[in-house]
C-alpha cells in the first residue's frame, strides 16, 4: 500500500487549520483568562496551544507560555524591536502563513466523506492494510559503511546477522544492533516485496547511501485491521486523498492564472 500519510505541507496546514489563535470575543461566548497590561488572553487563545481546552480543563503550562510570549513581545515592542527588518520579515510570513492556511481549510470544507462504496473498493485493493496485514519483527544491525565499493555482509553468504556483527567487529566498524517492526500497511510496497520473496531465515540489506541496515526476519505476525477501524482508517486515508488532491488542484489553478506574474532571477529556475 502507498504509505498513508499525507505529504508534510498538508498535515501542517490541518494541524493550524484547527488551530484559530485570533484575540476572543466575550461577546460570542469567549471567555477572558487574564489580562497582561492592555492585552487580553482569551480562552480562545488557550485553545490555539491545547486544542478542546474548556474553562476547567485549560492548562496552566499553557496559560503560562502565552502570557511570557505576551510579556516578552511588550517588551520587544518598547525597545522598538518590531521596526527591524528582521522581525517585520517574520510578521509577514506568519501572516502570510496564516491567509495560506485560512485557504487550505476553506478548501477542506468542499471536499465530502467518501462513499461506502469508495470505502469497499480501497479495503479490497489494500490488503496488505487490511485483512492480510502483518507485523515483520527484524533483528538488524546498523553500520556506516566507510567504503560503498566494500560489499555488505549479508553478500558474503552469512547464515546469520550474529556472523554480520562479528565481521563487522573484526573490521573494527562502529554498529548499532536493535529489533525493527515494519507494518505492512504503512511500509513501502517495494520493500514489502522484496522481505516476501526472501528465504526463511535469510540475512538481507536495507538502506541506501553511507547508512545500511543488515537485517534478519525474526518473526512473522499477523495483525488484521477489519470491521468497523477498517473502514475508519479507509475513511480517512480517502479523504485526506482528496484534500491533497484538492490543493494540488487549486495551486495548479492559481500558477495558470498568476502566469507572467510570476518571474524568477536569472540563476533560480521553478521547480520540475
């Protein structure tokens, strides 16, 4: 199965999307926690750094770091810090930051919940996710190889990573031996493939580049997702889908729009 997480961008901007850290308003409901000079800290502000924080379950951690960022801010203000170009560049990339969010939450709202049908099909085309999921318990032991032109252990014909960690000992390399699961239902299918086809009890290599991982499969077990989590993590893996998807789609429309106006010094060139 594709890994199922969505890209870093996306999970930051959900994350501040149910995140509204704007000043409360008594008015609607707000309730006012404490007052630091002329600045009020809001029970909505609390829930900017705990999420579902209620009048009685709001944290005093919480309450703290926002009345210290406030003092330290006032006194930013009265040394006249905010007219450095430094801070100014701050100010406008986390309102920047913030008017992108606001879009990406707005663009959440449009997108519905996948159908039962939808659901059912993806169950069925993963079920390396679902019902045929696994857990692969891994002894392996991780070294830096000083020269990528010295094979690895495991191509010496090994029977065993306890012959790994001596070869590599008498080679007076630095290891770290430790017990990996992978998780069929998150782990690359490529390496998913290649763990399936190996013989019992084969000693095989992860990793690419200077860090590899010599592993050994120590067990096998088997760990279901059905029923009604099944259809949940489906739910939800679909959904964030078409919010990707959506984004994706409503960049792609605003680079066609913004044409020309977009213009690169000479030596940057756009992404590929």
């Amino acid at each position: 199965m594709r890994r199922i997480h969505i890209i870093s961008v996306l999970a930051l901007c959900l994350a501040l999307a149910g995140c509204q850290g704007a000043q409360g308003d008594e008015a609607k409901g707000d309730v006012l926690v404490v007052q630091v000079g002329g600045d009020k800290v809001m029970l909505s502000d609390i829930q900017a750094e705990q999420p579902g924080a209620t009048a009685q379950t709001a944290d005093p951690g919480a309450i703290k770091r926002i009345v210290d960022r406030k003092l330290m801010a006032q006194a930013a203000a009265q040394a006249k810090l905010g007219d450095t170009a430094a801070v100014k560049a701050a100010t406008a990339r986390f309102n920047e930051g913030a008017a992108a969010d606001a879009m990406v939450k707005k663009l959440t709202e449009t997108v519905g919940a996948p159908s039962p049908q939808e659901i059912d099909q993806f169950i069925a085309a993963h079920p390396e996710a679902f019902a045929a999921r696994k857990f692969l318990v891994i002894d392996q032991l991780e070294l830096r190889r000083p020269d990528k032109t010295i094979p690895p252990p495991s191509a010496e014909g090994v029977k065993s990573l306890d012959e790994v960690q001596a070869k590599v000992e008498a080679a007076g390399l630095s290891y770290q031996r430790s017990v990996r699961v992978i998780d069929t239902a998150s782990a690359a299918p490529a390496v998913i493939q290649r763990l399936s086809a190996l013989p019992a009890n084969a000693v095989f290599e992860l990793g690419a580049g200077d860090i590899i991982a010599e592993g050994q499969i120590l067990q096998v077990r088997s760990a279901p997702l059905t029923g009604a989590l099944a259809r949940e993590v489906a739910a939800n893996f679909l959904k964030n889908q078409k919010i990707s998807a959506a984004v994706t789609a409503k960049l792609a429309e605003l680079r066609k729009t913004a044409g020309d106006k977009i213009k690169y010094s000479n030596g940057f060139s756009p992404p590929t």
